[in-house]
C-alpha cells in the first residue's frame, strides 16, 4: 500500500495518508480522524473522479473541517443539552452546538490522531485508545476501525469496541459524496432511495422528539427513487428545523444483519451507491451548512447542498430517549458494526 506524509499536526505529531486500490476503486485514508479524504471509482464512460468532499491540507481537517470523511464519535449525532445519565450517575459533555453536544464535542473521534496497527493493498486497520473522561464520557474505550476492499467497487468499515466502564457509544463514517465528481456543485439532482417507513421527527434545536413517524405523505418519503431537489424546499417545519434534511431514518431489516440501507445515483455520470449496513438508522444529511466559506480539495468552494451524507448509525439522543434502542457497552460486551459502500454504474 502507498503510504506518505499527509502533514503534520500543530503540536508536531506526524500525520500518514494510506491509499487502497482495487481495480477501479481507489480510497485514500488519513491517521487523523480516521478520515476518508478520497474515493475515486469510474462513471459510465470509464473516467475516474474522487466523489467524496475534502481538504488539501491537514490544517485544514484540524481546524476547519465538518467532519469530513472522518469517523465520529465517542456518541455520533446530538445529544440534548450535552447531558446524560447512565446508572444514577449524571454525566455532562461539551456543548459545541448549542444548546446540544454534536459527534461526541469539540475534540471528538474525528479530531484526534489515531494508529495505524495494520496497512495493505486492500485494507488498513486503524486504532485508538479514548481514555476515561475525555470529552466527559465515562470509561477507558478501546476502538478498532478496518476499511478494506473485498471486491472491486466496494469499500467496507467495520467497527470494533470495548470498554472498562459502562458508557455510550455511536459510531459512523461522515463522508460527504457528490457522485458527480467533488467540487462540481450541487448533489440535489441526485436520485435517492431509502429503505425505511418511518424516521425521528426533531425539535428546533435538531434533537429528536422521541417519535417515530411514517414517511408517507411526507418529503422524508424515500421509498422510491427520487431527487432530493424534489421537496427539500417543501413548507414543512421538520426541514425548516434542519435547513434540509438532517433526519434519522429507521431502517428496515433485522439489526445486526448487513443489508440494503439506501441508493443514490447521479444521472449525469451514470455513478451509483448503493449504501448496506448492520446499523438500526441512517442520517441522511443534505449539506445544508456548507456556506461557502470552505475551499475543497479540488479548489472550488463547498455550498449548501454540494454533498450528501448516509450515516449509518445508532439513534441520535438515545441516552435520553427511553423509547430509542440503547446506546450502552458495558465491560464483557464488544460493540460491532459493519457498514459497505458499494459502487457502479447504470
């Protein structure tokens, strides 16, 4: 495998981009983060473009980055008030989205440097230690990330944890494609489809109310393809809330078993992923606040909707939503997860 100096982090510690290659598909990963900086695969006419977006500098990822392409953690998603309480006891996290906490805080799973314990053609193996109390979660969690390669088009991240205390635990991979090619504009036109009857309708601070509501009749109605364009800008509070969508859908399927969560496709260069997880939920997040303020690794400027996210999940709140699945680990148990992003054309 290809491995170079990325850069070097501001308090001097030296930073690793990995690159996997398997016939057309090409991933390049970072120490940092755990972070996904590109994926180019072909469109329909054999030309290869990197479809996630990016920086071109670590500084970047350190300073400025809204999670892109990096794994979050250690509680993926918002939590409301940066509190929670698990076994009588009340733990408080950094509010870095006021009033609510937001992938775990400032210096979250994405913003720290991890290990690269394993690095090969197809699969890189990376690692880290979260201690007790860091961003105020309880327990020593000891976390493994594997991307690999099993076929060609296809990139899979399984996760793997423990922990020596009882504490909670959300992980996902918060890549932002644009299968049109990075930097080339809006995803709106982007096809969709979502395998899910029902998602979390949130609050105006974009914290789950604790419902759960059926897509039909609604702009979250995913059951069949359409664009996100079609009714992003429909009069409905929910995406008033959110600017767009930034919802939780609940998938449908057995939990713990690897099957269909969503599909997207770009019409124009024929490009399509189809997104499998063992995850209960997925957040589809439209981009909304990309502001035009960043500068991507193409050298063009991000805007509100120039890339969608499927992260593939727990539920966001759980911690303080009895009617959520549980968000726990304790000591003895081993969280895993397994999500693939699957690539081709039509």
């Amino acid at each position: 495998m290809p491995t170079e100096v990325f850069g070097t982090t501001a308090d001097g510690r030296p930073v690793s981009r990995h690159v996997l290659n398997r016939g057309g598909l090409r991933v390049a990963i970072i120490d940092f983060g755990a972070a996904v900086t590109a994926i180019e695969v072909p469109d329909r006419a054999g030309h290869p473009a990197n479809v996630v977006l990016g920086l071109d500098t670590l500084a970047g990822y350190e300073t400025v980055s809204p999670s892109f392409g990096a794994i979050v953690g250690r509680y993926a998603n918002r939590i409301a008030g940066g509190r929670f309480s698990l076994d009588g006891h009340v733990y408080r996290l950094p509010v870095n989205e006021a009033p609510n906490t937001l992938h775990g805080g400032p210096d979250n799973f994405g913003k720290r440097l991890w290990r690269a314990d394993r690095s090969e053609a197809t699969r890189l193996v990376l690692s880290r230690r979260s201690p007790d109390g860091e961003e105020g979660f309880p327990g020593n969690l000891d976390v493994r990330v594997t991307y690999t390669l099993p076929e060609d088009g296809v990139l899979r991240i399984d996760y793997a944890a423990v922990t020596d205390r009882p504490t909670i635990l959300n992980l996902t991979n918060h890549s932002y494609f644009n299968l049109a090619g990075e930097g080339t504009g809006s995803v709106l036109g982007h096809i969709v489809q979502v395998e899910a009857d029902a998602f979390a309708p949130i609050d105006a601070t974009q914290i789950p109310t604790g419902a759960i509501q059926p897509v039909a009749g609604t702009p979250f109605d995913f059951r069949a393809p359409r664009s996100l364009e079609a009714r992003i800008r429909a009069g409905d509070p929910q995406l008033a809330h959110a600017k767009g969508y930034d919802h939780t859908f609940v998938l449908r399927g057995p939990v713990g078993t690897l099957r269909p969560a969503a599909t997207c496709i770009d019409p124009g260069s024929g490009r399509r992923l189809d997104v499998w997880t063992t995850q209960p939920a997925l957040q589809l997040y439209s981009g909304n606040n990309l502001d035009g303020r960043l500068i991507g690794s193409s050298g063009r400027i991000y805007r509100s909707g120039d890339g969608v996210c499927f992260e593939t999940q727990g539920f966001p709140d759980a911690p303080n939503q009895p009617g959520f699945p549980s968000a726990v680990l304790r000591p003895g148990e081993t969280f895993a997860a397994a999500t693939e992003f699957r690539f081709s054309v039509v």
